[in-house]
C-alpha cells in the first residue's frame, strides 16, 4: 500500500522537485498551495506525512502547523518543515509550532527521500502505524 503524503507549498518549482522525488519513492503525493487548503487537505486525506512550507502567502507555515496539531485525527502524522528559513533559530521555532523535523532548501534531490524515510518507524508498515 502507497504511503500518502501531503506537500504544503506555494513555489511551483519547489513542489514539482518534491513530487518527482518522491513519486519515484512509490510514495502518493497529495498537493495543497496555501496554508488553508493544507489545512483542509490534511483534514480530509489523513496523510502519513505532511512536508510543510514555512514561508506561505497569507498564512505562514508556523500557523499552519499549530493549526494542524490542534485536529486529534492528526496527532500521529508526522509533519516536517521544509523551508529555506535556516538561520539561527528557525529549527527551534518550527519544533515549537509542531513540526517533528526541519530539512532546509534548497533540497538535495540525492538525499531528499532518504531524509524523508527516517520519518516512518518502519518501511513496511501500513497507514496509521506509523509515529
């Protein structure tokens, strides 16, 4: 069974490198644009994974993780900052919203997935086992 896993992001280029990765992980990507519609999306898909822009038009990817970790069916899903925020700081800041990781962009397409897998105890699980 393919892992579902949601790409908050606005860049268009950053969400077609993401997708492609990913995609050829064997992974379904589902895709939303701003923070309101990730937040919607998420709501309604319950991913295994959502990879979080921070820096969103309107609202920014700190609200939006604060928001997600407020709905109880979403508490498991791992949620993981991916932002070219990386200054002193910003790591702490997106753990606190409640991101459980932070990869910085540019991404590096020959680590990307890699990085992306340690976020699931075990390739071979099933949705909804996972941490």
């Amino acid at each position: 069974m393919k892992r579902t896993i949601l790409i908050i992001e606005d860049n268009e280029q950053n969400l077609y490198l993401e997708t492609f990765l990913l995609e050829q992980g064997d992974y379904k990507i589902v895709a939303a644009r701003s923070g309101p519609e990730g937040i919607a999306t998420a709501a309604q898909t319950k991913p295994d994974l959502i990879l979080l822009d921070i820096q969103l038009p309107g609202m920014d990817g700190y609200t939006v993780a604060k928001e997600l970790r407020r709905n109880p069916a979403l508490k498991d899903v791992s949620l993981v900052a991916v932002t070219s925020y990386a200054m002193a700081g910003d790591r702490e800041r997106a753990l606190e919203a409640g991101c459980n990781g932070y990869i910085e962009k540019p991404i590096n397409p020959d680590t990307f997935r890699n990085e992306i897998e340690k976020y699931f105890k075990d390739p071979l699980e099933t949705k909804g086992t996972q941490k």
